[in-house]
C-alpha cells in the first residue's frame, strides 16, 4: 500500500488532466488524498496482521476518504480481494491472483461494466490475468490494457455522457489501476 501511495502521489498530476478530459479533473486528487489516508491508517496505531486485512482495511479507508465512483470501486475492490484471502498470515501468488480476480468480478458487478467499456478494469482484469505469468507480466498487462482505451468510446461512468468526445483519451481509472498494478510488481521485485 505503499508503494502504491508513492506511485499515485507521483502521478496524481497526470492522473488529474487525464480526468480533466474526460471526467470532473478530480482523480489524481482524490486518489493521493485517499491512498495517503491508507497509509496512515495502516501505519499509525496497531497495523492489520495478515494481507486480507490490510486490502480490508485499505479498501474501507478508501471508501471513505476518496470522492466520486473512484473510492466505492477501489473500495470494493481491495476489500473483496481481502476477504477472499481471508486469515492467512502468508499468501502465495496464486491466493493473491485468486483474491485480486474476487475483486475485479466484484467491481464489474458493482459498476455494471466489462473490459471494453473504457473503464478500470479495461487495466485491471489483463493485469490480474497476467498474475499467472508474473508481477512483471500483470503490470505491463495493466498498463498496456489503459493504454488502449485510448480508442474506445466510453460506455460507464462520468466519460460515457461524452459519447464519441471520450474517443482519443486514456481512462484515468484504467491509469490508475495500472499504477497499482505497477507497485505491486516493484514490491514483488
């Protein structure tokens, strides 16, 4: 989770204009606000014990501390993925991959949309595929999937009120998704 602060703290900027085009230029902004919300609640008083509590924890404090669709998914998604894993005190790439995958489904479900959509999980559901390769594979696969939702008209979310004006722009949702993906793979590193 921190490695994922860092990265999004360090992209909040880009994160914000990719939004600026096609959303309500909120995301890099409430996405720093809301992982450094994590961090501080992982890090101050007494820590969760096993990996499933920390994605429940962060996944409450980001619904809680970021605005706009963006908390209730990433929410959803690390608190889905924590339960799946559940009180294991060690968890191999596979229950990991298994945990992500819960989320990812949970986030489709959530927000009524599917890879192509021109959403996260445009990033999120060839990044967790890819977790049966590597952390290097998963993030390059999330960062390669909200790459190519540069083309796509958006169907969900604040973007698809645009129609073919969301065409030409990278989801920030996707970005940021490939951003975590990305930390993970440094940590795993």
């Amino acid at each position: 989770m921190t490695a994922a602060a860092a990265a999004v703290d360090r992209e909040a900027e880009r994160l914000t204009e990719l939004d600026s085009a096609i959303g309500d230029a909120d995301h890099g902004t409430n996405m720093q606000r809301g992982f450094a919300a994590v961090v501080k609640a992982l890090t101050e008083g007494e820590a969760p014990a096993t990996p499933g509590a920390v994605l429940t924890a962060a996944g409450r404090q980001l619904i809680s501390s970021v605005g706009g669709a963006a908390g209730p998914l990433y929410g959803t998604l690390l608190r889905r993925a924590g339960k799946a894993l559940g009180d294991a005190a060690q968890v191999s790439a596979e229950e990991l991959r298994a945990g992500l995958s819960a989320g990812v489904d949970a986030v489709g479900q959530l927000g009524g949309s599917a890879p192509g959509d021109k959403t996260m999980l445009d990033a999120l559901v060839p990044g967790v595929a890819a977790l049966e390769t590597s952390f290097e594979a998963a993030a390059a696969a999330a960062g390669d999937g909200a790459v190519a939702t540069v083309p796509l008209q958006a169907r969900k979310g604040r973007a698809s009120y645009l129609g073919e004006r969301s065409i030409g722009h990278e989801d920030p949702g996707a970005a940021s998704s490939a951003l975590l993906l990305a930390a993970l793979a440094e940590v795993a590193a």
